[in-house]
C-alpha cells in the first residue's frame, strides 16, 4: 500500500477546508503522516487523528525565512518519512516548494490535481479545465499539488493516537532572499475565494460599486469575485480577481455580474458546477457558459435578488 | 570594502511559444500531445520580455553593454516566439529545438532551460511569465532558481532594480499579505500581468529584429544525454486526456422587473439554497 504525506506550512487551530480535503484524499491513499513548517497545538494534533494520521512531524517555525525554511522543512520530512506521493496545496508558494524538492530528490510534480486514487493515478486539469487528463508517475517520489473544493471533506470516525515528531533539519541553506517589507491585508468574514461554495463575482459593469454583489455574497454565505477590469480599476482588491492571472475557482454555484467573459476569465471559473450570469448586453460571451442568464440591470437584479433570499430566509 | 560591480547585466529572459489561447486548443487523444499548429509566443511571457528590456533601459540602455537573450525551447516554430521577443527588444536569441526534448516534464524542462542558461553563461538574471498558458504549472521559473543556486524572486506584482547595489526586489502576495522581498543577483525572477504594460513594437523595432541574431542548439551542445530528457528523462505519463463537454447555454431570460426572484427561484429548482 502506498503511503501519502501531506505538507503544510501552517497548521491553525482549525485547518483550513482546502487542508481538511488534502487530509481527506491522504487518509484514502493509506497511513498519512503530516508535516507542518510550523508549531502545532495539541488540540489540532488531536483533530488530525480523525483523518487517520498517525504521525506529524514539525519543525518551530522561523517568520524571518521566505523560502528557506519551509524547503529544508519538506525536504527533511519527505526523506524521513518514505512516502511515495506528497500531497499539498495548490498555491504559488506551496507549489514552488513542492517543485524544487522534486528537483532535488529527483522525483516529479503534478499541478491542479483534482483527484489521486489509491493506485497513485492522478486526474488533473489541462488547458483552463477544458481537458481532464490522468497521469502517473514513473519512478521516484511524487508531488501532486490539490485544488480545493476537489474531494469531499469526510473526517474519520476511529481517532487513533498521533505521535508527534520534532523534525530534524539539516542547517538550511543560506537565505538568498529578505524580506525588507510586509503589508497585511484586511482579512473579511467571509469564506475564502478559493474554497467558497458559492462565489458572486463582478465585472467592469459593477462601475465602481461592489455593494449589491457583496450584499448577494452575504445573503448566500459566499464569497466576493472580480473580474481583472474591476480589480485594475482599483474598486476591489487584486486577490479578488479570478482567471488565467489571479485565482481559480470551482464553486457549487458562481454569479457572474457585469463580466463579459473573455477567455482570460472564464478560465478561472469555467470548472464551477453551475453558472449564473447577469449582463445587460444580451450578446455578452458569459452567457454561452452560463446555465441561467439574465439580460438586465446588475444594480437592479442583485439587490432584488438578495432582498427575496432574505424574505425566504426569514 | 567590495568595489561597485559596474559591468553590463547579462539577462536571459524564457518564452514559450504555446497554442494561441483566444482558438479552442486541443489534446490529441492518441498521442496525447497538445497540437500546436496555431502557436504564439505566450501572452504571459510577453511581460517578461517587457520586464527585462524596461530593466537595461533602465540602467543606460543596450549602448552601455547589457544583453538581454530571449531563449526557448520548443519545436521549430517557437523562432516565431523568439522574433517577437527581439522586435520587443531582447538583443539576441536563442533555440533549443531537439525531437529528443518532446514528452518532458517540468522537472525536465527546468533542467535543460537551466543547461541552457549555464551554456550562455555569466548570466546575471533569468526573467519568465508567472505561468506558460499550455502547461499552466508555474513551477518551471522556482525549479530554475533550485538548479542554478540563485535567488528565487517569482510572482513580481512589481519590480525594482537598485543598480548601485545590484539588489532586485519585487513586491509578492504571499498568504495574508503582500511582501517586498530583494535579494543580490543572480536571480529569476518571475513576473506576473501586474508587473508592466508590455510594448507593440514598432515599425522601426520590427526591422532592427531582422539583423538580430538567433543561436540554434540542440540537447547535445548543452552537454545532456537525449535519455535524460524528453519523455525518456521525465518521471510523469500521461495516460489519457479528454475534453470535458462544452458547456451549454442554458435559459436566457430578459429582466422585467422580477430576474431576481426568477434568479432565487432557479437556486432553489436546483437545490443550491
Ligand atoms: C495576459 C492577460 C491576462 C488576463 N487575465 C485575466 C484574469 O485573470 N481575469 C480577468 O477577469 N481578466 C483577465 N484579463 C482581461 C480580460 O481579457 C478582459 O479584459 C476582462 O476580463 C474584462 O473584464 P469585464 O468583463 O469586467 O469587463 P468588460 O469586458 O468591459 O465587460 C463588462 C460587461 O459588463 C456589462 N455591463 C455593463 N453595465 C452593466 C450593468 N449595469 N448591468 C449588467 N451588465 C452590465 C457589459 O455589457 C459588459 O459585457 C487578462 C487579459 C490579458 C491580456
Ligand atoms: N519550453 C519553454 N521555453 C522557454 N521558456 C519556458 C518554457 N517552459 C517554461 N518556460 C518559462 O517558464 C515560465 C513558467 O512556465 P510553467 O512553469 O510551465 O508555467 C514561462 O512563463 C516561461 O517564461
């Protein structure tokens, strides 16, 4: 049986959905063993017994490093721990880290997995999710980085015990890279783009005034989404923005407000499981893709909208 | 004291020539490769180009000695995506181009785009897209900076280079905020849509292209074994690609006056509130 390690670079008391679907998808592949750049407290230790993890190794976390660190951290982990696939999660950094320790120990890295069998098949995304390709490794150890909303989140019921190992990493290399800066965001209440089962993304037609695609977020717990016109415009942050350029989402349910549908945005939402789209040019693109699609005002159709799912809520 | 290192910056900036986005692109699926017929050079990769001209103009243009060598690998055609690069600006070019390349993964392509730097040499500087828009994996530019031993500065929302110091930093979205890291050279650097407006060569640019030059190589000048690379070298199979079925219009309504209860309506028909 093969057996799968899950790397994160943190671990917080409550791990992420995106984290619990990687500890879910190990935990089908056989004996996971996590290892996190970082402290971890006993009560998470606890919660990951329930994905069946039997081992989780740690390393104190160190905030001066950018890179360093967290490669030394994974590097140390996949060679201690004989594992045959690595997964982790599909972001820019952890992909990075994931790459160079392939290159190092001379194994192989597949990007926007969606699924790994048990027999370590992997099915990916091709070409923005227009092709869906299985692929495997040939020899030597395999990274698969997981999109979110991908497997579904399904703890186990038996908690057995976790041994917690403080990993031993050898010196690492000297760090070419400062970090001279750092400016946080602010961080909303509402889900993350990424994993929201519901997003509500607006567009160039917006002009200028997120309010009645946030107040449709908020009466369907989603998340809020922007088209690259309406996050170079500066009317939303850039982390909002989805396609080829920012983020890619596959939620249950995505509402496309004031959006064309350029080719560069569908591809970051292409994938959702059902499409609804508002737009007052009835030639828009958006509704070739779109399941529901309604020519009309975005300003007059949203707050109508969220207006009548508070009504039914009530 | 170290002395102020003045000499001209060697950059190597990467472009991929890929199938042209704005077509439907497809996966042959009995050799599984991605037909390339209608190819370009990567729209992403263009902000490289841009980026490393914009960086020499920057620090007294091309008559103070700077290089800037757009190289690819790819079949014959990627030439193409190299051209554009030297009617952009890069001063040369040059093209990896070997049957034996075809079926690498990235672990391999990095290896031998990091043979290729190594056989330029003296390189100061690798400049690449965030992502190639075929293969979409964005690891490429950090498996070069693992190769070459350089400082990794990928996914630059901004770019800014001291040339006293010779320190390169770049502003980057990294979890719950935005970083400014800098390192000394050597480098990659790895530049994102945000970084730049890349330029429409002119006239002028288009014919002072032609007199530029572009080196042909092949696996064997760069010293590495053909089963070290291309499908032989690479430790990933594809199996099988299929498209997924296009997706359909669905109904289109005309507000008047009630779409958004029609909206919550249909929610609620398919069970998504
Ligand atoms: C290299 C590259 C990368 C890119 N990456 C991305 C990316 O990641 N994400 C992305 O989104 N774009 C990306 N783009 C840009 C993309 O090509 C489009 O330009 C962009 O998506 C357009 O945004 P939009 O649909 O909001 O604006 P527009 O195309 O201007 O569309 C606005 C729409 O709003 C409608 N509208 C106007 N007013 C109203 C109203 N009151 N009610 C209802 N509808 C209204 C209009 O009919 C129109 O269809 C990229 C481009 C390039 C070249
Ligand atoms: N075959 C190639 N030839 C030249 N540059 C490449 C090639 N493959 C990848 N790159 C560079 O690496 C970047 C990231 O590619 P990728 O990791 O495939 O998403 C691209 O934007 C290019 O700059």
């Amino acid at each position: 049986m093969p057996s799968a390690l899950v790397f994160f670079t943190e671990l917080a008391d409550a791990p992420s959905k995106a984290q619990r679907e990687l500890l879910t998808l190990a935990a089908s592949i056989g004996e996971p063993t996590v290892a996190v750049a970082s402290e971890v407290s006993q009560a998470t230790a606890e919660q990951l017994a329930s994905y069946g993890v039997a081992k989780l190794l740690v390393a104190p976390a160190n905030h001066a490093s950018f890179l360093e660190h967290s490669l030394s951290v994974l590097e140390a982990a996949v060679k201690q721990s004989t594992a045959d696939v690595v997964l982790v999660a599909n972001d820019n950094f952890n992909r990075e880290v994931a790459a160079r320790i392939a290159v190092r120990v001379e194994g192989s890295i597949i990007t926007d997995a969606i699924n790994v069998s048990a027999d370590l098949v992997v099915t990916k995304d091709e070409l923005a999710g227009s092709y869906s390709a299985q692929a495997q490794a040939t020899g030597g150890v395999l990274f698969v980085t997981l999109k979110p909303n991908s497997i579904e989140d399904a703890p186990q019921s038996a908690a057995a015990e976790v041994s917690i190992n403080e990993l031993a990493t050898e010196t690492s290399a000297a760090e070419k890279v400062r970090i001279v800066g750092t400016e946080e965001k602010v961080v909303s209440d509402r889900p993350k783009l990424t994993e929201a089962r519901v997003v509500v993304a607006g567009g160039r037609g917006v002009n200028g005034d997120f309010g009645a695609v946030e107040q449709l977020a908020d009466a369907l717990g989603g998340a809020v989404g922007a088209s690259r016109a309406a996050t170079d415009a500066g009317w939303i942050s850039h982390d909002a923005q989805i396609g080829q350029t920012g983020v890619t989402v596959s939620p249950q349910v995505f509402i496309s407000a004031g959006i064309s549908g350029a080719i560069q945005q569908k591809a970051g939402m292409q994938t959702s499981k059902c499409i609804i789209a508002i737009n007052k040019d009835v030639d828009a693109p958006v509704f070739e893709i779109a399941d529901f699609g309604i020519v009309g005002d975005l300003a007059k159709v949203l707050p109508q909208a969220a207006e009548e799912i508070r009504r039914r809520q009530a | 004291m170290t002395e102020e290192n003045t000499a001209p910056l060697k950059i190597v900036v990467l472009v991929k020539h890929v199938p042209d986005v704005q077509f439907d692109r497809h996966i042959d699926s009995g050799s599984l490769r991605l037909d390339r017929s209608e190819s370009v050079l990567s729209e992403l990769d263009e902000y490289a180009v841009e980026a490393a001209v914009a960086l020499v103009e920057s620090q007294g243009g091309f008559a103070a000695g700077h290089e800037v060598i757009a190289a690819s690998m790819g079949g014959k055609s990627a030439s193409n995506s190299i051209k554009k690069a030297l009617q952009m600006g890069a001063s040369s070019g040059v093209h990896l181009n070997d049957e034996a390349l075809i079926g690498s993964d990235t672990v391999v392509t990095s290896k031998a785009l990091a043979a290729l730097v190594e056989h330029v040499g003296n390189v100061d500087l690798v400049v690449t897209g965030m992502s190639s828009t075929d293969a979409e994996t964005s690891v490429v530019p950090a498996q070069l900076a693992e190769r070459l031993n350089f400082a990794q500065l990928t996914h630059a929302l901004s770019v800014d280079f001291d040339g006293a110091s010779r320190e390169l930093s770049i502003r980057r979205d990294h979890a719950e905020s935005t970083l400014t890291l800098a390192a000394a050279l050597p480098a990659v650097l790895s530049v994102t849509d945000q970084a730049n407006d890349p330029r429409y060569p002119n006239f002028k640019a288009i014919m002072a292209a032609k007199k530029k030059s572009i080196t042909e190589l092949s696996v064997a000048d760069l010293g590495l074994a053909a089963e070290a690379v291309g499908a032989a070298g690479s430790r990933v199979a594809v199996l099988s690609a299929e498209a997924r079925p296009a997706r359909e219009a669905g109904t289109v309504i005309n507000d008047s006056g009630q779409a958004g209860i029609a909206l919550v309506d249909f929610l609620a028909e398919q069970k998504l509130i």
